[in-house]
C-alpha cells in the first residue's frame, strides 16, 4: 500500500476495541468517576504500542530526528513514512502480544515465536515504507515491552510505574498490580534466550556496537530497559510533577535518554564525536532548564544545529522515548484515565 494510505489510515483513531470504548492516553486526567480497567487485551496492547510510535514521531521539536518540521539528519524518511511504518506494525504487536499470553512465561520457545513475528513486521514495515527502515529498532524495543505486558496479569498503575522508576520496587497499595519494572524484567528475561534462527546481523546498529563496544539495543533489554525504567520515565513524570506542560515533557525525557544512552545510531552516523555531542548537548538544555524554558530552547536550537552539521540523528533515544510512552500508556490504561488526544 502507498505511504499515502498508510498515513491515511494513520490518522483515523478508533474509538472503540474489543469492547473498550475508550482508550487511555499519557498525559489524561482521570475524573472521580473513572474505574480501574482490566488488562488491556492483545489488540489494546497493539494499539498503544503503534500511538507510542506515532506520538514519538510527531513530537516537536527534537534534534535532528524527524517530527513535524521536517526530516531531520534522515534523507529517506519523514513524518508520512513514520506514520505508515507505525501503523503497518499492529498486527505485529498484536501478534506478539497474542503469543507471549499464550505462553504464559519466557522460554527459548517464546523468544524464537517472537523473532519470527518480528521478522514479518520488518518485511510488513518495508513494504509499507517503500523500503525505509523507520522502526527496526522499535519492533525490538517496544515489542518485548508488548510480551513482557501480555504475560502479566493485569497492567501497571501511575504510583507503582513511579516507584518502579525510582527505586525499582512497588509502592504500598499496589503490590497486587505488576509494575513498570515487572514488566522490564519480564521483558528481559525473553531477551535473554537466544535468537536461534536469526541470520547473523549486519545492521548499522550491530557494526557501530561491535566497533565502539557498547551495549546496543540488545544489551539495554537484557540489562532491563535501564533508560525507560531509570531514566525516561522518571523525567517524564518529573516534569509533570513540575506542571511542564505535555510537549515539553517529553522532549525533556528524550533529553535525558539522549545525556545518558551510547546510542548506536548516532555512533553509526558520526562516530565518538556525534555520540558526544548528543550527549553533552542534551545534558545543556536540561541544565538550561529544559526545553520549556527559553535558555533550555536556544540550547536544543544549538544541539540540533550540530547534529546536523554532523548528519547524526539520535534514533536509538526516540525508540526508548517510544518505550517510556508505552508503559506511560498502561499506567493511565489502569488507572482508567479518559483520552486525551494531544498529539493526533
């Protein structure tokens, strides 16, 4: 189908799936007569693993990554492409989800399933994209977070995702409800079985990981997800503690991923200097005082500009910003949190 269509589709929420007429958003007030919801199903699951990546996508402005104001440091990508690629991965999602419930637990079974699907994703990604790699890592990424999810039994709550954030324990009074930090470590546990049947990888991501000696995409969900879990989450949550306004909130996470991540793609792009930039440029606008402030914009200006200069993009930070945002969506899909669409 032609990016066109994709990025038509793209555009149409649904109001209603498998029976939930509403569903949560980051970033929503819940009202006194919300209830707390069941587990979201394998299709709910889907679908905010696909807002993650569209909400991710369309957050503006970040350095030199794609977003509303144009392609960034990417030649072969832009918002439409991104918005194909996110929406052409849920039955992806779902897939996974509908796998890892059935199995119940991690297994070298399971993590061999889910290579599989996530190998069909790439190609479904492909053809939607006309052949642009937008999401390769976010399959990845997101997708053991959609398993790690679908084999609990119900979802994470706002406090018990802040304490898993902060401390990596449960808050008293919802330690009958899996945390964030639950669903990492389940997550990781799949991440740790090896890929039995994959073809030995020659991505940009594994040849900078191999050359620079970082952790890689690999490395961060088997250690965990210890830049959504210690890092993203609670600037996200930081930030709206301090009444940031949305938007800026999430720049500010992306920010704090970018000052802290060996991120393989900008290693990819522009060696040491790039990762070096990226990172000492991102801890500037925090130290600012983030991008909602007008130190903290002039400072992002600045970080973009030589990203640019430099043809890096900090692509291995916006599929973690993608993750933060998913497990942002469970909390509020727990706590019954109506919609609020602030970004589509």
């Amino acid at each position: 189908m032609a990016p066109a269509a994709w990025l038509k589709r793209a555009q149409v929420r649904s109001s209603a799936l498998e029976g939930d007429a509403q569903l949560p958003r980051a970033g929503a007030h819940a009202t006194p007569a919300d209830s707390r919801r069941a587990a979201p199903s394998d299709a709910q699951l889907a679908h905010y693993a696909i807002t993650a990546l569209i909400e991710e996508a369309q957050l503006t402005p970040k350095p030199a990554l794609v977003d509303q104001r144009g392609s960034g440091a990417h030649r072969d990508l832009d918002l439409a492409t991104m918005l194909c690629s996110a929406q052409a991965l849920e039955p992806t999602f779902a897939a996974l989800a509908r796998t890892a419930r059935r199995r119940g637990e991690p297994s070298a079974l399971l993590r061999t399933e889910l290579a599989q699907t996530g190998r069909a994703g790439e190609q479904d990604m492909l053809r939607a994209t006309g052949g642009s790699n937008a999401h390769r890592g976010a399959i990845w990424i997101v997708g053991l977070l959609v398993a790690g999810s679908a084999m609990d039994a119900c979802a994470v709550s706002p406090a018990s995702t802040f304490a898993a954030a902060s401390d990596r324990r449960s808050t008293a009074g919802h330690t009958e409800h899996p945390d964030a930090s639950q669903i990492c470590t389940r997550s990781a546990q799949i991440a740790c079985f090896p890929d039995r049947f994959a073809a030995p990888s020659d991505s940009h991501g594994e040849r900078a990981r191999q050359r620079y000696q970082v952790g890689g995409a690999r490395r961060e969900a088997q250690d965990g997800f210890p830049h959504v879990i210690d890092v993203g989450l609670p600037a996200l949550l930081a930030a709206r503690a301090k009444g940031i306004e949305e938007n800026a909130a999430r720049v500010d996470a992306l920010l704090a991923i970018m000052a802290s991540l060996d991120d393989t793609c900008l290693l990819h792009r522009a060696g040491l200097p790039g990762l070096h930039a990226g990172q000492h440029g991102a801890r500037r606008v925090l130290q600012a005082g983030g991008s909602s402030t007008p130190a903290g914009r002039a400072a992002l200006a600045a970080l973009e500009h030589e990203l640019l200069s430099l043809n890096a993009s900090p692509g291995g930070a916006a599929d973690l910003l993608a993750a933060t945002l998913f497990l942002d969506m469970l909390a509020h899909h727990h706590a019954g949190r109506s919609p609020d669409p602030w970004n589509i």
